[in-house]
C-alpha cells in the first residue's frame, strides 16, 4: 500500500515538472518572436523597402583614412561648364530690383548711426549685419587714403563675412549627412544641388568635403583691395566686380588694353553680394586653386585655423604675375591687420531677430 501511493506521488510530481518544463519553454517561444520580430522589420525596412536615398559616405570615409589621404579631392573631375557652376548666381543676376547707390557722406551717416566701427571689430569680432548693394562713386575722391581703405573695408567686410556663415552652415549640415547611414529625400535633393554648384559629379562626398569650406576673410579683403585699388576702379563702380573675375557667356566689361582675339570679359553683377559669392565658388571649384584647397584641408586636418599668409601662397595663377601677385596680397594683409577680422562674426539682422519672436 506504502509503494502504490509512492508511485501515485511520483507521476503527479513528473506530471506537474512536465508541466511547468512546457510552459516555460513556451513562454520563452513567444517572448522571443516578440522580441525578434521588430528587429526582422526594422531590417527589411531599411533594405528592401525604403523610401530613403542610401548613401556609402562612411565607405568612403574608412577608405580615405586607411590611405592616408583624407578626403582628397577628385584630380581626374573635369572642371564644370561656368553656366553650370554659377546657375543661381546668374539668376541673381537678371533680378529686375534696382540697388540705390548711396553716397559716401550717406554711408558714413548711416555707419555713425549704427555704431559700426572697425576697432569695435577687430576687439569684439562682432560685424554689423549692414549690406551695401553698390560702392559710391565718390569712393575714388576721398583723398585720405585712410579714410578710403576705412570706408571700403567697413563695405565689403559683412558681405565676406556672410557668405563665410552660408558655407559654414552647408559645411555642417553636410558633415551631418556623412555621419548618418541614410539620407532624406530632402537631403538627396540638398546634395545634387550642391554637386551642381561645386562642380562635384554625383556621390562624390569627399570632393564636396574639400570644396565646400570658407576663404579667410582678410586674403578676400586683400583680394578685393588689390583687383578694385581699394574700390576705386571702373569694373567695381560700373561692375560690383570685386575680385576681377573673367566670364566668356555671362554679361561683362571688356577691359581697354584687351589685345585683338580677346573674348574675355571682366564678369559684371547686380550688386556686389553676388561678386563675393561668386569669387568663393571660383576659388572653390576651379582647377587652378586646387593646391589651395589641398592646403586648406591639410589646415583643417590638423584642426589648425586658415591662415591667409600660408594660402596666399597659391595664389600665383590667379594674376599674371604670379608671386608678385602674392607678395603683394601679403604685404596688404600685413600693413592693414586685416588678420584680425578672420574670426568675425555677423550680428543678426532685425529680420532674423523677428524671426525669433
């Protein structure tokens, strides 16, 4: 009888552990599909059914580093149409706005008004937000050649320093795409625009990298000073041409002691916004400044500030004179501090302050 019941508790007890044995592992079947499930999803999604532009930006990151030669630019990329390179510029450029040109006893009035002083600046680092379409034909008659130089840096100055700011903002949202595994058709459509502009073709990220950065503001004062003789010439009055730059089909001026068989032309523009934006593309895509951007990056890779004596050194084929050219930029960078407004900064104007209320 002890035996019988010592059986009946033996099969409850493998009956209730057979039970219990069931139950977990089921329970851990469920837990488990549950759990993999939305990874398999998730997978699926971002491979075989994604609406996104997938892009091999960290391919191309990884390959550069391990050759050592981060992002170099594309040396075989044949240089773009200039229609191409300056579409939206060229665009600005029929605006059927017209620009006042104000006088220069105007200007300094409205200088006085808004406390814009250069030794502020160069303390502060702090630019007015003040945009000047057109240099006042009185320029060329103030007599003091400081006074001059004052007045056509104080002009030029905020325009340099705010297409700096749109590069520099480009810059970051395109170091933002490098960093993600995918991007948005909004950002897709970012990047061909901006392929286009730099003369870039499709997908090539790290060209984009090397051409889209910034001009020191003080080598693009001395550039200025040097094309313009401080504003004073025929194609800055007549032109906004700040920097010289030559156009075969775009409106121009011919220059006076161009030679028979010239069909050059000093690029003419609708204020003199457009000839600073246009001067940043010319050095940023053309093949003639690629050392330039070469030695740019080699700054940037050394987390080292851009210094405008070391890059004005390849400059020699932007005149025809070479380095006379560049010892003459550094002598205008040097004599006139102008180093000192490379760390400027724009205020916000009353617009981007409305913006914010």
């Amino acid at each position: 009888m002890k035996l019988k019941k010592n059986k009946q508790h033996k099969r409850v007890k493998n009956k209730i552990l057979n039970t219990f044995t069931r139950f977990s592992i089921s329970a851990f079947a469920v837990a488990t599909f549950f759990y993999i499930t939305p990874i398999i999803l998730d997978f699926a999604n971002e491979n075989f059914n994604n609406k996104e532009f997938t892009n091999n930006s960290k391919n191309i990151l990884n390959k550069t580093l391990n050759k050592g030669k981060i992002f170099k630019e594309d040396d075989t990329w044949v240089q773009s149409d200039e229609i191409d390179l300056l579409y939206d510029i060229l665009e600005e450029n029929n605006s059927e706005i017209n620009l006042v040109r104000y006088t220069t006893s105007e200007i300094n009035a409205l200088f006085k008004e808004v406390k814009y002083d250069l030794e502020e600046v160069r303390v502060s680092k702090l630019v007015k937000p003040i945009d000047i379409g057109l240099l006042p034909n009185e320029i060329k008659n103030i007599d003091s050649t400081k006074k001059r130089k004052e007045m056509f840096i104080k002009i030029v100055l905020p325009l340099i320093v705010k297409e700096n700011n749109k590069i520099r903002i480009d810059r970051k949202r395109l170091f933002m795409i490098l960093s993600k595994n995918s991007n948005t058709e909004i950002e897709k459509k970012w990047l061909e625009k901006k392929y286009k502009q730099y003369g870039v073709r499709q997908n090539d990220l790290s060209t984009l990298k090397v051409r889209m950065d910034e001009i020191p503001v003080s080598l693009a004062i001395a550039q200025a000073a040097k094309e313009t003789g401080w504003g004073t010439s025929r194609f800055a009055l007549k032109g906004n041409a700040l920097f010289g730059q030559w156009t075969w089909s775009g409106e121009g001026l011919r220059p006076k002691n161009a030679e028979k068989g010239e069909e050059h032309k000093v690029m003419k523009f609708h204020s003199l916004q457009l000839s600073v934006r246009a001067y940043l593309r010319n050095l940023n895509t053309h093949s003639s400044y690629r050392s330039l951007r070469k030695a740019r990056t080699k700054l940037r890779n050394k987390n080292k500030t851009l210094d405008s004596l070391v890059l004005s050194n390849h400059l020699d084929k932007y005149a025809e004179t070479g380095t006379e050219y560049i010892e003459v930029l550094q002598k205008i960078i040097t004599q006139n501090n102008l180093k000192d407004f490379d760390e400027a900064r724009l205020l916000p104007s009353s617009k981007d302050l409305e913006s914010l209320i």
